[in-house]
C-alpha cells in the first residue's frame, strides 16, 4: 500500500476520499486549513497548513516522504469569492502543491480539476456533440473553469519538465456525500429529493453527478494503474446516468436552447458526461446511482406497510 498526501483533505470531497483511501490499506496525510474532527479523518494523519505558501508546502511535501500527492484543495464553488480572488488562489494553490510535490521527488501526482472547464451553463454553449468527454474543446468561462483549466495546465507543464514523475487528472461530476443521500443540503444548497423533483436546479451542471465514495474507488484504482498507463492523462469521473426522472433527450433542450438534435442521443438514462475512458484504460466504473443510494422519502410507505 501507499502513503498518500491529500489535500484539501477536510473538505466534501476530501474526507470521502481520505476515508476511501484509509479502508484500502492507505497511510494518507491530510493537508488543510486546519484540523478537522470529521469521523471520515479519524485514520488518517492530519496538518493544518497554508498551501499558498510555496516554500512551507514544499517542506511539508517532502517530510511527508508520500508515494503519491492527491490535490483538491481550492476554492470549490464558482462565484462564491469575487474573480479575481477565485483564480488567484486556485492558481496559486495548484503551483505550490503541484510544484511542491515535484520538487519532493514524489512519484505520482493527481490533480483535480472540473467538468466547467467545458463552459457549459453559459448563453450561446453548445457542445459539438453529446455525451461529453475528454476530447471536447475546454471553453472555460468565469474564473473557477479557468482556474482549473490552469491546474491541467500545471500539470503538463510540469510533466514537460519531469518525464520521470507520473502525471494525471480528473475532472469530477457533481459530487454527492453519503451524507447528502440522507437529506443533508448539497454544495449549492438544495437537496438531491429537490435537485431531482425540479430540474431546473440540476439543469446548469446538465444533470450530471458523482457519488464521492466513487471519487474514492477511482483515484485507488488511477493510482495503482499510473505506472502502466499513458503519462499525463485526465478522466471524467461521473455516474452512468443522469440526476434526472426524465431522459435528457427530452430535458436538455428545454435549458439548453439549440441543443434538442444534440441531445437526441441521450436516451433512457444515459447521462451527458462520459466516463467511457476510464472504464477503458483503467477498467473503473462507478457502483453508484441516485437509484440505489437516495434515502426514501419520509413519506413513502416502507416495503409491506399498509399505504
């Protein structure tokens, strides 16, 4: 087993994947703000951390003595900071840990990064085609989509410099916590039961999600593959269907205008990302749907009650 450093450790997609990784015989450490006293943290190492700060980064980076540096860390949610705040500390988040873990010798280096870097959600978007992968264009269009087609950038750039380190990453759908089956609010503030029975909630992020815990299954399975695969690679991590009742062949053009012969493809429940490449190159595919994992409604009978 490995020991890997995560950062942004505590955070909603963190602590899924730190508790993942710790079930599968990882040593992992996580960097982060602060301390959290979050169950999912109760295996692994933490430290509080200013991960701007280059120099201390990279001397945390190299006391780790980690195999693998997982970086998550960043501000998550687009417009929730002004612009400029958004991409300056992305931007410098992912040059401090990115260069950090290379200037410690660490041998394989996951970044992720996000499905905004398409520039969907913006007037006018149309993609060339649907389902969406890894060979449509990136178009970002505010800061956090920059910000995180800057950190795949890092990562090439630096993978250019050092061909002797192993590079990737990922682009996570939306991301659900266990949690967030239960009733918790999700990142935006509604519910999944909300999200689903008003498609005009999901509709922005062209109802696509991912559960967290499937986040986790995919980075163990990337990590262990790297060595193999080819150097510098990113994969849409992403359910096989839909957050939706409804085929998206029949909701997208309702919120995407022009988008009715594009979407045509996406019958039944097929969704509108395509995570088809990391079932091929790593044999990964998520276990989990909205179908199987959403809590029933507090309302809906239990099996053989009267109704």
């Amino acid at each position: 087993m490995s020991r890997i450093v995560v950062t942004g450790g505590a955070g909603r997609l963190g602590r899924s994947l730190v508790a993942g990784l710790a079930e599968r015989g990882h040593e992992v450490v996580s960097f982060d703000r602060a301390v959290s006293d979050v169950p999912q943290l109760a295996d692994a190492q933490q430290l509080a951390i200013d991960l701007t700060d280059a120099d201390a980064t990279a001397s945390a980076l190299q006391e780790a003595q980690a195999d693998a540096v997982i970086h998550l860390a960043a501000i998550a949610v687009p417009f929730s900071a002004p612009e400029d705040v958004i991409l300056r500390t992305n931007a410098a988040l992912a040059m401090s840990v990115l260069g950090g873990a290379v200037r410690a010798g660490i041998g394989r280096i996951v970044a992720a990064s996000s499905l905004t870097v398409l520039g969907y959600g913006t007037s006018g978007w149309l993609p060339d085609r649907f389902p969406l992968d890894e060979q449509t264009a990136p178009k970002p269009s505010h800061a956090y989509a920059l910000s995180k087609h800057l950190v795949e950038q890092t990562m090439a750039m630096l993978q250019r410099q050092r061909d002797d380190i192993r590079f990737a990453s990922f682009r996570p759908c939306y991301v659900i916590a266990p949690e967030e089956w239960r009733g918790a609010p999700t990142q935006q503030g509604h519910t999944v039961r909300e999200r689903l029975d008003e498609p005009a909630l999901s509709a922005p992020a062209l109802f696509n999600y991912v559960d967290a815990r499937d986040v986790a299954d995919f980075t163990d399975t990337l990590l262990q593959a790297m060595p193999e695969i080819p150097n510098g690679e990113t994969f849409i991590v992403g359910a096989d269907d839909a957050l939706a009742r409804e085929p998206l062949a029949d909701l997208l053009p309702r919120f995407v205008p022009g988008s009715d012969e594009l979407a045509s493809v996406l019958t039944g429940t097929a969704p509108a990302f395509s995570s088809a490449k990391a079932r091929r190159l790593l044999g990964w595919r998520p276990e989990r749907s909205w179908r199987t994992e959403l809590a029933p409604h507090p309302h809906t009978p239990t099996q053989g009650a009267p109704a």
